[in-house]
C-alpha cells in the first residue's frame, strides 16, 4: 500500500502550500441559477481541502430584498445577540431579521450563531450625508466586529450573501442549503490552511460591502498590507491573509476610484526591470502605481477570484506561482484552480485557457464574452486591455494621486 504521507510530502514540510481550490461562475447575461454547479464543481477538487474550512458567496439571491443590506453576522458569544441588534437598530433601519436557514448537522458540531439582517439606510443621518452611504456601512460594519462581543458581521452587500464554515464544502453547502438559492455569479473555496487557524471566521470568502474574495497561496506582505489598511479605517480580525485582499480592493476601487485593470497593476505590479523595458509614459504610470501604492503589493505566490456586483475578477501572482485556469461557454464564464471541475460542470467549452500571472481575467454583467486571442492568454473583456496606460498614462498617474488624497479617511 502507498504511503500517503511520504508519497505526498516527500521532504517532510510541516505544511503543504500548494493547496486550496477556488472556483468562480458568471452568467453575463444576468440569468440566475442555483448552486447545483458550483457544489459539484468544487466538491470536485476534495483533495484541495482537509475540511478546515469551505464556502460559497452568491450574487443575485436575494432579490425579494435587492434594496436592502444583507448583514450576514457570526456570534461565537450567542448572548451578545441582543447588544447587536439593538446596535443594528440604532443605526439603519432593520426591514427583517432571522437566523439563516440551515440543518442540523452532527458533523459540525460547534457551528456558531448565524442571523441575517436586511437593513436600510436613513440617508438624512449625519454621519451618512458626510461620508456617503457605502462608507457609513463599512464604519459600523468594523465597529461590530472590533468590539470585542464575539460577534462579526462577514457579508454585508445588497443582493448577495457569504455560506461559510469549518467543513469540507459538501458538508457546508448541505448545512446552508446552498443549492437551494439561486444567482447570477457564484464563488466557492475549499480551504487547506497552512498558517492560519481553522475556524468559522477564517473560511473563504471575505467580504466588505458586495465584495467577496477567495483565495489560494500565502501574502507575504500582510503585516504591510494591514497596516496601510488599518490606517485607512479597515480591521482585521478574521486571523487571516486572505482579508486584506477584500479591503485592499475596496480601498483601490471604490474609495479611489481606479479601473479594475489598475487595481490588478497595484497588488500584482509588473517587475522594476520589466517597467525600466516600457514606453517612456507607461513608465511614469507604473513607476507612480508602485510607489504611491507601495504598500498595497501582494507579495507571495497567490491567486484569488475577487467578485462583486456586476463583476468577477481572477488573478494570479506576477510569476504564477498558483494555478488559474479560464474558460468561456455561452454567456458563462469559469474561474478555477484546476480545468476538470470545469469540464465536469460544462463539458462543451468555447474556449479554456491559463491566464498570464499578474493580468486580470474580467467578467462584466451585461458585457458579451468575448473569446481572447490564443497568444495572448490574458483577460475576457479587455477592451482596457492596456486602456488606462495607453490612453494617457501621465494624466493617469495624477489622477491616482489625486483620488488617494480625495479619499475618505476613518
């Protein structure tokens, strides 16, 4: 008989950093479906995980309740419920409250308290007028959840909902009942944590607002990471890498501003040697990108599937020291850490590709599929494809400095 434990970790690592499965479906033609696909087709890469955390984040599958916030919150401590809500209450206006539906499940045995909350804003507060809508939700999102009364609020966007926990993903999505809800775009991970605990909090995706990453690999540059995001208002307390990512992208996207394509330029940054290679003013935009965005570089083999309202976002590292496969049927297109759970779920593809470390592959809601060159290996939907660098890298550059320090700051 083979021995597992030498033949798959021949040197004796105390940990194994090569695991991990992310999975991302995105019908652009805005057409809903259930979870059906997406928990057979992560389910399809078990060996990627060792049940220490799963989960699925869903767009599109709450649309009785488009308008409203859907606070998904985590209580460790179940007695603290009451302080919460009344918290809730004081500040938005709470439409509907219950405890997410799930089953009983003698193979989880210390799931938390899980509630939902569907929430709108008095967008006459002060604070709101001030700061504007979205800005306000992420402030109390942080002060619930660094108040210390084992509560966290960890899927907060209108129209979409996070399904986690520590399990193995069909054990999650049975206990959620996942394939029951319907969306859009879907997002899976299958967790296999190398540094990190295990622990409901810590399951894939993240989430800030209708943001949601999953991801595979290690960032290096947490300690960096966090830091410049605390200093922006944002606060860890998931114990995990992964959560700088979902601020990180918020941060770039929605408080500065920045086209996706240079988001992707500033946690994944072309080489020194290789911007020294560039045009003169493709060398003034990334010589700005990565010293005003200094801190915001991803450092570490990585690939993540960043999602939010509207769009789905894969990436890998610079180097690809992580896999991402990419593939288009129809109006649907598949991110994935491997390609058979993609031809499980779609056997007749129009086209499946790897993508080049560092260039983002982007679906976009009500944007047609469009099938990339065969050399170019890089993105869907990259009419950008070099858009804000070759249009006017100079007034670019400016513009970045210009909405970082137009920013809100906490």
């Amino acid at each position: 008989m083979v021995n597992r434990v030498s033949y798959e970790n021949p040197y004796g690592d105390d940990k194994v950093s090569g695991a991990c499965g992310l999975f991302g479906i995105m019908d652009v033609s805005g057409k809903r479906f259930s979870g059906h696909n997406i928990i057979t087709a992560i389910n399809n890469m078990e060996e990627r995980g060792n049940g220490l955390g799963a989960g699925f984040a869903a767009y599109g599958c709450y649309p009785e309740r488009a308008d409203c916030y859907a606070f998904h919150v985590m209580y460790t401590e179940r007695d603290t419920r009451p302080q919460v809500e009344a918290f809730l209450r004081d500040h938005f206006i709470l439409v509907h409250a219950e405890e997410v539906p799930h089953q009983i499940a003698s193979e989880l045995p210390h799931a938390p308290l899980i509630w939902r909350y569907f929430l709108q804003i008095d967008e006459s507060r002060e604070e709101c007028v001030v700061v504007g809508e979205k800005e306000y939700v992420v402030r109390k999102v942080m002060e619930v959840n660094t108040a210390g009364q084992g509560a966290y609020i960890y899927s907060s966007g209108k129209d979409m909902g996070v399904f986690k926990g520590v399990g193995h993903p069909e054990q999650i999505a049975e206990y959620f009942g996942v394939q029951e809800y319907s969306g859009y775009l879907w997002t899976a991970h299958t967790r296999f944590p190398t540094n990190t605990p295990g622990w409901w909090g810590g399951a894939h995706p993240f989430g800030i607002l209708d943001w949601t990453v999953v991801h595979n690999g290690e960032i290096s540059s947490y300690g960096t990471n966090r830091r410049y995001l605390e200093m922006q208002g944002y606060h860890c307390t998931m114990q995990t890498d992964t959560e700088v990512i979902a601020y990180a992208a918020d941060s770039l996207m929605r408080r500065h501003k920045l086209p996706v394509e240079v988001a992707a330029k500033i946690m994944a940054p072309p080489l020194w040697v290789e911007i020294k290679r560039m045009p003169a003013q493709e060398q003034v935009l990334y010589n700005t990108l990565r010293r005003v965005y200094s801190d915001l570089l991803v450092n570490g083999p990585f690939t993540i599937i960043i999602a939010r309202q509207g769009e789905m976002i894969g990436l890998a590292d610079r180097i690809r020291l992580r896999p991402l496969t990419a593939a288009i049927a129809g109006d649907r297109l598949y991110l994935s850490s491997e390609e058979a759970p993609i031809r499980l779920i779609s056997p007749h593809l129009d086209r499946v590709w790897t993508p080049l470390g560092g260039e983002p592959v982007i679906g976009k809601l009500g944007v047609a599929l469009q099938v990339p060159n065969a050399s170019a290996g890089g993105s869907v939907n990259w009419e950008l494809k070099s858009p804000p660098v070759a249009v006017a890298p100079a007034e670019m550059a400016r513009q970045t400095l210009e909405n970082r320090r137009n920013s809100p700051q906490v």
